[in-house]
C-alpha cells in the first residue's frame, strides 16, 4: 500500500531535475542544450511522468526503443522513422514488429519540445534522455545523459532484423555487443533491463514445449515456473501476444531482483538465463557477473549507469551530420 501510494503521490508532483555535468567528449555534452533549450530535461521528464502514470509499461517500452534504435544505424533516432517510399521503417523488422511501443510519447514529447525550442532537440537525443529519466523515475540509477546527437534521415530495416533476440544463444549475444565495443560487464548489466516491463508469449514459447525443435521444455527452467508460464501461454498458440512480467516479483520497480530470478533458474527469456545456464560459455564469462549482481544491487546500478552511457555513444552523429527533425515520424523535407 505504502509503495502504491508514493507512485499516486509522485503522479501528482511537477519533479524537477537537473542534467548539468561535466563533458568528457568534444562534441557531446550532458550540458549540450544549457544555451538554448535549458528546460530540455524538465520537458522530458514531465511527459515521461505523464506517461507513466497512465501506463505503468511506459518507462519500459522507452528504455527498449532507446536499445533497439543504438544497436541499429547507430543512436541516431532511426528507429522512429514510419516507411516512406521504398524505405522500410525498422518499426516493422520482426524484433519490433507488434512489440516495440512508446511512439507516442515520443510523440508528446517531440511536440512539447518544439513548443519550448523549435528545431533545436533531436530525436535521438530524446531516446536517450527518456531511457535515463525512465530508469530513475523506476527506482534506478541516474546518470549525465550526453547529449548533442543529431537525427539520421534513413532507417535500417535489414539491420533491425539482426538486433539481439530473445532465442539467440550466449555466444552470438556476446558477439553481437561485443561489436559495439560493449563487454561482458556492459551486456549482462544492459540485460537487466528487462528488470522491468513485460515479453510476449511468442518470444519464450519454444521454452515451453519444444526448445531448439528437441519437442522437450527448456531444462534450465524451475518446472514449477515452467507450469505456471504454461497455464498463460498454451501450446496451441505459439504466436500468442499475451504477456508475462520479465520480473514477476517486482515487475515495474528497476531493482536487482531480476539476477534473483536467474540464480532460482525463472528467467523467463531463454537469452536471460542463458547468462548464467548457457552450456560451456557462461561459467567462466557471465555466470560469475550474473551472481555478483543478485548479490550487490549498487554493483548492478553502477554498471548500468556506465553500460548505458557507453552504449548512448554507438555511432552518434553530431556536428553537421544528420539533421534536426522536426517530426520524429519523418525526416525534413524543405
């Protein structure tokens, strides 16, 4: 009752928060807009809040679009480009397709944005100030946003097509951070994120009863949560959109429960507890990172932190590159 109603109480408040920072990169800056948009984060962070008071997944749908939109092009707010012509938004690449949301509050936020500081603040950057503002006002860590990214003007479909899936295995999930520099620290903590929001059927069914075509369950899953998956997502139905918390003890709260739920073998995407029960790899890679997160929430807060601002920084573009859009939606023309 007490945690339900600091979540009414803090719906009701106008919270302010400052992004100031010292800058470690040339271009990029946490005080990239103090000039001209210094209310950029108070901005953000009102219409996130808005958002997350009538829609409890909203803080986890904007920390995904921020991931799927840095693994694809870059962190160059591709991610939100609709189709147009012969170009394929990544909205509809199968990772996104039927999953990826939170596009209207990036809506919301674009257009109080531009209200305040027309053509000023890019797309991107908002991704990455969502997802920050979106693990604080979760219970999370907080960190110097850098800010400065400017907007692509092409999506990537193909590429969408190759993000880091739910099925992939150890090894491949490993590769795939590993090629934007990320390490095994960085991937187990981004992972983490899955401390909040919710997965759809369709994305754990073969755990359930035909894991890697063997028509056998996954056995690294508790067979007492393997049951109770089933009762939710039934055989008959492998492309159910039904969902399931990817962290049913504390579903909408950013904490370390989530490497709990690992160690008690109840990850509920394969590519989760893959980390700690992957065959071969994870016990001498991530198992040991895995452990040391359930064990210290601070360890897991901190590597978060950085993991993120790591990954805010794949491939920006800054400078003259890009393009400032005015309509996320779309790239300028004219």
């Amino acid at each position: 009752m007490a945690a339900a109603a600091s979540v009414v109480v803090l719906c009701a408040l106008v919270v302010l928060a400052a992004a100031g920072g010292a800058s470690a990169w040339p271009v990029m800056s946490p005080s990239y807009y103090e000039a001209s948009c210094p209310s950029v984060y108070d901005i953000v962070r009102r219409v996130v809040q808005e958002a997350r008071c009538t829609d409890p997944r909203a803080p986890a749908s904007l920390l995904r679009l921020h991931f799927h939109d840095c693994f694809v092009n870059g962190c160059d707010g591709s991610l939100l480009l609709d189709d147009f012509g012969a170009m394929q938004s990544e909205k509809n690449a199968p990772p996104n397709k039927g999953s990826a949301r939170g596009f209207d509050v990036v809506d919301g936020i674009k257009a109080a944005l531009e209200n305040a500081c027309p053509g000023v603040v890019s797309c991107a950057d908002i991704l990455a100030l969502a997802a920050e503002i979106s693990v604080e006002l979760s219970g999370g860590p907080s960190w110097n946003v850098m800010l400065g990214r400017r907007d692509g003007t092409a999506a990537n479909f193909e590429g969408a097509r190759d993000l880091p899936g739910p099925t992939d295995d150890l090894d491949l999930l490993r590769r795939k951070f590993s090629e934007f520099n990320l390490d095994d620290t960085d991937f187990v903590a981004l992972q983490g994120a899955h401390t909040i929001g919710r997965a759809q059927c369709r994305f754990f069914h073969d755990r359930l009863y035909n894991i890697s075509g063997t028509e056998q369950p996954d056995q690294t899953l508790d067979m007492a949560y393997l049951n109770e998956l089933r009762q939710s997502c039934p055989a008959s139905d492998p492309e159910s959109a039904a969902l399931r918390n990817l962290d049913p003890p504390t579903p909408d709260a950013f904490d370390n429960s989530f490497y709990g739920n690992l160690l008690r073998n109840r990850g509920l995407l394969q590519s989760d507890q893959g980390m700690l029960s992957a065959p071969g790899g994870a016990a001498s890679t991530t198992a040991p990172i895995v452990v040391r997160f359930a064990g210290s929430q601070d360890d897991f807060f901190r590597s978060f932190a950085t993991a993120m601002v790591k990954m805010g920084n794949i491939s920006p573009l800054t400078g003259s590159m890009g393009e400032i859009r005015r309509n996320c939606r779309v790239v300028n023309r004219g």
